[in-house]
C-alpha cells in the first residue's frame, strides 16, 4: 500500500522554483474547480515552464498573489496594470497581476496518460471561445454543474 503525503506548495516551492530557474519544468495536479471544465482536478495535470517568449491571452499561469497564494489562471486580457486573469470556471476577472508575480506558465497538459501541448490547435480553439464567453458564462457554468451532479 502506498504512504501518500499531502503537501502545501508553499513546502515544495523552493524545490519548484529551483527546477524551473535551472530550465526544467514541473509536473503539477490540477487541484480545485477553477479551471473546469477545461482543466480537471483528478484528471489532469499540467507541466510548467519559465517563459522565455513572454505571456499572452490564453496562456495558463502559474502566478503567487500578494497574499502568498498560488493560482493557476488563465490569461484573458491586459490593460494598464498589468494581466486580466481568470479561471475557466469563474465569471468575475481579476487584473492587477505583473511579471513579478508570474512563476511559470504552463506549456503541456496531461490527460488521462496522454500529454498535448498547451499550444494544440484543436485545444486552443475551445480556450479562445471559451474566453470570448467571459460575459457569458455564468449559465453554460450553472447548466455544466447542474450536469455534473
């Protein structure tokens, strides 16, 4: 039987941020529901990278807030400030994140055994109308989970 420990990333940071400064990249579990349905908990990870071509719309990142937390978001905008982020599973953006709080972004996901890019032609398809539906998505997110129960 296998002894699993359940760690915060907080604790395993230092190791994450030592691979990814060194040039590799970092495997992580989706946890939570904000990338749904896009991204899984359970299903699916995603493998991240530094960024050496900078961040754009539809990109997934891997940023820390000011108050310490780590989030996966995805790109759905800029102005001003900074990056307009949100999760695929949320209907309210939030703005204000830089450079300075972006870790990496994530360049595969891992489905099921099988890995595509992040950059897949057929996956980006469903990530730019899913973002053109940011005004929209409160009732398509209600009927999706109303379907999931």
């Amino acid at each position: 039987m296998e002894n699993k420990k359940r760690v915060s990333l907080s604790e395993i940071y230092p190791a994450i941020k030592d691979a990814l400064d060194g040039g590799g990249t970092v495997e992580l579990p989706i946890t939570g529901t904000s990338m749904f349905p896009l991204l899984k908990a359970g299903r699916d990870t995603v493998i991240i990278k530094k960024s050496d071509s900078g961040y754009s719309v539809g990109d997934i990142i891997f940023y820390r807030r000011d108050d310490g937390h780590f989030v996966l978001h995805r790109i759905v905008g800029s102005d001003k400030n900074g990056y307009i982020l949100c999760g695929d599973n949320q209907t309210e953006p939030e703005s204000g994140i830089t450079d300075r709080h972006i870790i990496a972004k994530v360049i595969e996901i891992n489905r099921g055994g099988k890995t595509f890019s992040a950059n897949d032609p057929k996956y980006l398809r469903k990530v730019h109308l899913w973002i053109k539906a940011l005004p929209h998505r409160r009732l398509p997110l209600m009927i999706m989970h109303k379907l999931k129960k």
